[in-house]
C-alpha cells in the first residue's frame, strides 16, 4: 500500500495498528513529517485509550524527532502525565502551547481554539497537582477564558471550579468566594441545577471558614431546592441535616430523614438523624421513635452485606429499635409480635408508614424542598 492510500486508510478508520506503525515508518523515513505527526497522534492516541500509555509516548517520541507538533506534543504530554512523569508533561505542554501560539484566535478556527483551550487546562492542571500554583492559575484562567469564547458553558464550570478550589488552596477564600460565584452564574445562565447545588454549598463552605453562620445557613438554603430540582437526594439530605444541627430545627431534620428513607440510604446518615431526633430516653419512649427505628432497620436489612459498616449499623439498628421498645414496656421475648401487631416489619411496609407519618405530621408546616419531586424508592408517581 502506498503513501497515500494508507493515509486515506487511517482517515476512514479502516488502517490497523500494524499499519499505521508501518505508516509512520515510511513518512519519517521519507520525510513526510506532517504525515508522520498525523499518523502518530492518531496511533498514540489510541493506545494511550487502551491504557498503554508506554507505548503511546514511544511513538509520539518517535515522530517527533522530525520536529515540534502541537497536536502530537499535546498527545505525548498527556502519556507522559498517565505514567506519573508530570514534569515532562508539563515541559511538553508548553512546548505544545508554544508551537499553536494564538491559532484559532485569528482565524475563527473553532478546532484549533478548542485544542489550544483543552492544551491550557490540561497544563493547569497538572501543574495545580504539582504545587505550581501560580503556572496553574495563568493556565486556567486562560482556558477558561478560551472556552467563554468557544461557548462552551461545561469546560468553562470545570476550568471557574478548578480555579476555586486552588484560591482555597492558596488560603484565599475571597477570591475562591468570587470564583464560585462564577460558576453558579454560568450554571444559572445554562440551566444547569446540580452545578448550580454545588457551588451554593461550596460558598456556603467559605463562608463557614470566613465565621459567617448567617451567610453559610442562607446560602445551604438556598442549595437545597437547586439540589431538590437536580436530584441530588443524598447531598440534598446531608445539607437538611446540618441546618438541622445548626439551627436546632427539627423540621428539617424530619424532612432529612423523609429523603433518604425515601431513596433507601445512607446508612450513615439515616443512623445520624434517628438518633439526633431521638437522643433523650422520653423521647426514644414516643411511638414514633419505635416506627423509624424499624424503617431504618428495614432499610439496612435490604442492602447489601458488602456495603462498608454494614455489620456495625445493623447491631446499631437492632439496639435502638430494642431500647424503643423497651421503654414502651415490650419485652424483649414479645418484640418480634409486637412488630407484628404494629405493622412495623419490612414485610408490612413499615419504610412507606414512616413516610406517610413524616408527611402528616409536617402537613402544617413548611417543606424547604418541594419533596413531591422526591419519589419513594418503590412508591409510583
């Protein structure tokens, strides 16, 4: 096959490994460099997806002997990071940025502004893992200032996100603040609730670590009906249980718990609010205490045995479900049939009781979320 036909080959996908290894032979050896760099990258690129990173610089370092290209050193430097070698990644990198220069910025070449904008991410990243943190603030910043120009709202989160979390890193929190202040504009503008969710509860964060309770609890409110409308029940039922403890609400942490026994976990989490609703012995001794320490058991008994620390909350379960009936006067001998009687085992659904109890009882009050979004794991709409 010659030259050209094997080129034509590698574009429609149809040239084998052993093929584009004997093209990349032939062009170097005839000096057809941008040949060798087009079938090189290609090459290395997908090793680098089969995971054989190795082999991928191996070949990028081959066809760049015959000189610098942007595509392939962008292609190399990204093996070289998958091997655990970041500081020939970043040296590439730059030597990469350095060889595109402005490209795409001029020529309205949206391909090359995209290359040059994941180029720069790329390097800023690495260099962040690296503790070069003024390099991966410049780099990122310019990603994202790149992507802004492309219009594409999900590299420019990721790059504004980056950004936040290295200001933290660098102990500035206001300007960590005013960067997640970015990314909850972009996700706004995009219709994006879950990146919205997260950057309200990471400025709630620095505004824990700035000794600002007021903001910090605003903000987590504010949160939780961005993570309702996304989805987020887990994270949404984690931020209900902290204005909970911090607010000494027990609405909230009520309605903490309605979430997770509506989608069946965690279990950590589940095992924290009952026995934050239900720390006193007057209160274990309530009827309902008795019904949620069943559901939670309910719950821990339906999951797997493998899922971490199931063992210990399962004998924390029983305790507690024990204690409740203690203190209601049941025997230990009789609890088997008084959960029976009380409709308080898996079999009676005692996880869909527990729900319908938290709903009555919270009929007059205010939900912070619009749980009807919530649908109970085995419950229709």
């Amino acid at each position: 096959m010659n030259t050209q036909d094997a080129l034509n080959a590698l574009r429609e996908g149809t040239l084998d490994e052993a093929g584009q290894r004997a093209l990349i032979d032939q062009a170097l050896t005839r000096g057809q460099a941008d040949i060798a760099f087009e079938a090189a990258d290609h090459l290395a690129y997908a090793l680098l997806s089969a995971g054989r990173a190795q082999e991928a610089a191996a070949i990028a370092e081959q066809a760049l002997a015959a000189g610098p290209d942007f595509a392939l050193l962008h292609t190399q430097a990204l093996a070289e990071h998958a091997l655990g070698r970041p500081n020939d990644a970043i040296g590439h990198l730059e030597q990469a940025l350095k060889a595109i220069g402005t490209a795409g910025d001029a020529s309205g070449d949206a391909e090359l502004a995209a290359l040059r904008a994941d180029m720069l991410e790329h390097l800023g990243t690495i260099c962040r893992e690296q503790g070069k943190t003024l390099r991966a603030w410049q780099a990122l910043e310019q990603a994202s200032e790149q992507h802004e120009g492309l219009g594409d709202a999900a590299a420019r989160l990721r790059c504004e996100s980056a950004l936040a979390r290295l200001a933290l890193d660098m102990g500035d929190n206001t300007q960590s603040a005013d960067k997640w202040l970015n990314v909850l504009d972009i996700a706004r503008r995009s219709h994006l609730p879950e990146d919205a969710a997260r950057a309200l509860l990471e400025l709630a964060e620095v505004a824990k670590a700035e000794g600002q309770p007021e903001a910090e609890i605003e903000l987590r409110k504010e949160a939780i009906e961005a993570l309702a409308e996304a989805g987020l029940w887990t994270e949404l039922a984690r931020t209900l249980f902290r204005i909970a403890r911090t607010q000494s609400r027990r609405d909230a942490a009520w309605q903490s718990l309605w979430v997770m026994l509506a989608q069946g976990g965690p279990m950590d989490g589940l095992m924290n609010a009952q026995a934050w609703l239900f720390m006193r012995e007057e209160q274990k001794s309530l009827p309902e205490a008795a019904r949620v320490a069943a559901a939670v058991l309910a719950i821990i008994e339906g999951l797997s045995r493998d899922v971490p620390r199931h063992a210990e909350n399962h004998r924390m379960a029983i305790t507690h479900l024990m204690t409740c009936a203690r203190l209601q006067g049941i025997h230990e001998t009789e609890i088997k049939d008084w959960m029976k009687n009380e409709k308080m085992r898996a079999e009676d659904g005692v996880v869909a009781s527990t729900l319908e109890m938290i709903e009555e009882q919270d009929e007059t009050g205010e939900w912070l979320f619009n749980h009807e979004k919530c649908i109970p794991v085995g419950r229709s709409k």
